[in-house]
C-alpha cells in the first residue's frame, strides 16, 4: 500500500453550509476551519489546499459561553506609531457578527499564503439568507 498526496489540479470542492444559532462560536470555528483545510478527507495533504467552500449562517445567534462576552476584547495595530485599537466581543456580536466568527476561523488556519487562500472560501452571513443558492450547498451538521 502506497501513500497518495492530493495534486491542486486534482482536488474536488464541494460546498457546506453551517448553522452557527444556539452553538458556542469557537465550535463553530473549529469545524469551519477544519473543513476549510480539507481535513475530513481521505486525501488530506498538508502542504495542498485541498478544502471545501463553506458558508456560516446566523452568526448573530452564536454564542460565547461564560464571560467571554464582557472579557474578551479583540486588538489589532493600524501601523502607525500608537496605532492600537480594540473592540469588546459584546460590541462586535451586536455590531458585525459576521467579523467575530471570520477572525475565530481565520485565527484557526495555518498563518501563511496556504491559509490566506482557505480564508477566500469562507463566506459568513449574520441571517439565514446567503447567496450561495445556486451552488446547491450541503448542511453539514456536527
């Protein structure tokens, strides 16, 4: 028996969807990320992208379990001397949910050109309408 590495022009992408309403968000992002990788394949090659599309629906429904909520605090630099920011988690569910699950995922890929490239095949939306319809995507339950 001999080991198969998956080829780029080999991979086949299908899409799934993930319904984030009533579960903890870093579960969520955990599954996503995974799935973004490829890892739920036979063929998982490390150094391929070989990972699906996946769509997170009702992001604004996700929720973060204890404290997390009035604790957690996301920081990011601008690049100009004194330039640190900072939101609340409790600011970004209510103001744009759709950020907090994509930097949960984001901070989940490999943090290199192979991760930048999974991160093009998220796609968040706070509601249950997406507009992905016509690529027929497949619920994935977890």
């Amino acid at each position: 028996m001999s080991t198969t590495m998956a080829k780029p022009e080999t991979v086949e992408r299908k899409w799934f969807v993930i319904d984030a309403a009533g579960k903890p968000l870093g579960r969520v992002a955990a599954k996503a990320a995974s799935m973004l990788r490829g890892k739920h394949k036979v063929n998982f090659t490390p150094h391929v992208d070989c990972g699906d599309h996946i769509i997170i629906i009702n992001c604004k429904d996700a929720v973060l379990t204890g404290k997390k909520l009035d604790q957690k605090v996301h920081y990011w630099h601008t690049g100009w001397i004194g330039g640190i920011k900072e939101i609340k988690y409790s600011k970004l569910m209510k103001e744009n949910p759709e950020k907090a699950m994509t930097l949960a995922v984001e901070g989940m890929l490999p943090h290199n050109s192979l991760g930048r490239k999974m991160a093009k095949r998220l796609r968040t939306y706070a509601t249950e309408e997406h507009d992905n319809i016509a690529q027929k995507p497949e619920v994935c339950e977890f």
